[in-house]
C-alpha cells in the first residue's frame, strides 16, 4: 500500500467491522457507536492534518467467516490499511491473516484470552492478567473456592476457562463443573445446566458467555432463585448493555471485572458520558467496549498526525508508547507487546443497571498478555 501524499484534502479513509446483526449485535453495536463517536469528535475539530477521517462500514452479521471477508474486501478493493472492528476472538483470528498478509493494522477493542501477538493488531482490550488474576483473588475471598464454567463454545471462553481454571486450582480452589453453549443458545439451553448448577452447590458461576446468550443464562438463573449474594454470576464479558438487556432486577448483585465502567465518575468520563448520551440517547449505557472502542481511534488520530501517512510500517511506531487521557483513566499502548496498561476494576451490578466499583487497581496495570511476569498466585495491583 501507498503512503499517502503529505499535501493532499483527500480523506483518511479506514474500515470499520461491527455486527449490527445477528446474535453479536448487542455488544457489538455499541463498539460501532464509540467508534462513530469518537470519529465525529475528530472530525469536528478539524480533521487529522486538516483531513476527515471516513470510515468505510460493512457489517458482518455475526458470522466469523464474513469478517475475513470484508477485511479482504476493504484492503483490495476499498484501498484500506487501517481497519477497527472484531469482538470475538474467532471473528479476530479471521481477520488476522488478512492484515498480515496485506500488512494492514486491526485495533481490536475487546478484552480477549491472552497468548497471542501479532506485528498487525493493536490490542486495546483487557488481557487475562488485568481482569481474571484479580476476579479470582476477589471471588476466593469473598464467596469460597467451588467454581462452576459456563461459556459459549468458541475460542474466547475455553482459553479464558484455562487461564482460571489453572488460577483456581493454583490458589486451593476446584472447578466443579464446566459446559459450553451455542452462539445462539436460548432460555431452554440453560435449564439443564441450571439443574446441574443446584446439584454441584458451587460458590461462583464464573460465565464466559457472550451476545444474546448472555441475557438467557442470567434470566435462566434468576428464575431457578438463586441468589447473588450467595453464589453470584462473575464474569468478563458481561456489561452494562447486557445488564439492561436482561432486566436490571435480573443483573443486580453479579459481578463483572473490566478496565471501565460508566459509573466509575471523573471529569473525563463523565464527559464522555453526556457525550455519548446525547448522541444515541439518555437511555444508553456506556460499557468497557464502547470505551475501548472510543478511545483507540483517539489514539490512531494522535500517531496519524505524526505520522502522516495510513502506511502500516510508518503509522505502527508512532502507535506504540502512546499515552491517553481515557474515560477510565491515563492508558498506555505497551511498546514491548502492542497491547494496553489499562486499569482493573472489579463492579457490582445495582438495580439502576449500573456497577458499583468494590475493587480497583491504583494505577494501570501492565499488559502481559502471556502472563510472563506472574506464577499463578491471585496477586493484585
């Protein structure tokens, strides 16, 4: 791909795969909306360089194939080299040897299992030693030792369930059942595992499910009458969108870690709340993804205007090292991995639908994706 021409009005185009369908739309959607939002914010202040940034949009419905697809569609026929987009970690395996072999950059906003690095993503996601490491001491210390697995049946959960499990087991603890669904599970899907739920009494469910499935699984068990405060639902991957999805009554008292949650106050975030609201409306939660999603193209724009070029090999070094003022606090690009410091934060969801902050780091944590720097012991930050 060109470098593009240092004098030039032409826009600065770049691709973006959201699903606004099928079963991923839920959360996905909302990455889309803070990806939108933060490129309106640019633009309105004069562009990069005096240029636009244009977003070329497909959607992917869902489907992980698709998003292999569209990236190959965006960097042949549309001239794409910077793309933003992927939830799942099945959807970004797909996209992944597409950027790599056309030397194209994907910031991938979510938090993801760990283990993986490749010269063409940004990471801007939580990765294992910023959210489980300290779920597991939170969860140990409070409600006991007996875990119970349930995910969906993709990439994400199992590996995220073995970065856990070996937690788990490390510090004393013992999972006492583990099962997987479909993307597209339903209410009925749960209840056989709700039984074996009351049968196995574990001390925490810890979820790895995602999408629609989400809002099934909390429902499923809130109408077997369990109760949070005994054995709560803790999980990564549920948000403030999914908590008003199911019913705010339904998600009170579960348990979520996670870099940002819109309740956690500040100047900053609580402009990038107004913001947001005005935007798509004052019933519309912010969410670790959205803010993820926000932030990343703020920091594409910031290495853009350095760098001055959409060139993959010229715009990545002026990524790395970069700092930024986000909504959940000051964040770093780590220069040593291309994922992110971000901060830890463990929520308990309210009956207002948002999450009260029980534990949170004191600084940002330090990406290691590989958990390099930690044994299996629950050390917090």
């Amino acid at each position: 791909m060109s470098t593009c021409p240092t004098k030039t009005s032409e826009p600065w185009r770049i691709g973006v795969l959201f699903s606004n369908t099928g079963f991923m739309a839920l959360i996905e959607e909302t990455q889309l909306r803070g990806t939108l939002l933060a490129i309106e914010e640019i633009n309105e202040a004069g562009g990069v360089n005096g240029r636009e940034i244009v977003p070329v949009i497909y959607d992917p419905g869902s489907e992980s194939a698709a998003f292999g697809q569209y990236a190959k569609r965006l960097m042949i026929e549309d001239g794409v080299t910077t793309i933003f987009g992927c939830y799942t970690s099945s959807s970004r395996k797909a996209v992944l040897p597409v950027v790599e072999r056309l030397n194209g950059l994907l910031w991938y906003p979510t938090l993801y299992e760990g283990f993986e690095f490749s010269p063409n993503v940004i990471y801007t996601g939580a990765a294992p030693n910023q959210n489980s490491v300290a779920l597991c001491r939170f969860l140990m210390e409070h409600y006991g030792n007996r875990f119970y697995f349930i995910g969906s049946d993709y990439i994400y959960p199992r590996e995220s369930n073995r970065v856990m499990r070996e937690l788990v087991r490390a510090n004393g603890g013992e999972v006492v059942g583990e099962t997987y669904v479909s993307f597209r599970a339903q209410w009925k899907d749960f209840t056989p595992i709700m039984r074996d739920v009351r049968n196995s009494s574990p001390d925490i469910i810890f979820s790895t499910v995602v999408g629609d499935a989400t809002v099934h699984l909390y429902r499923s068990y809130a109408d077997f009458g369990f109760d949070p405060k005994v054995m709560p639902i803790a999980s990564l991957t549920t948000t403030e969108a999914e908590i008003r999805a199911m019913g705010f009554d339904v998600g009170e008292g579960h348990i979520t870690a996670a870099p940002y949650f819109q309740g956690i106050g500040g100047e900053r975030n609580s402009s990038f709340v107004a913001r947001y609201k005005k935007r798509y409306g004052e019933d519309e939660p912010t969410n670790m993804c959205v803010e993820a999603a926000y932030f990343q193209v703020h920091i594409f724009a910031k290495a853009l205007e350095q760098a001055n070029s959409l060139d993959t090999d010229v715009l990545r070094p002026m990524v790395l090292g970069s700092t930024f003022e986000a909504p959940q606090g000051q964040i770093v690009i780590n220069p040593s991995c291309a994922h992110t410091d971000l901060w830890t934060r463990i929520g308990r969801a309210n009956r207002a639908g948002q999450f009260e902050i029980v534990r949170q780091s004191r600084r940002p944590v330090g990406a290691d994706p590989y958990l390099v720097g930690y044994g299996r012991a629950t050390a917090y930050a």
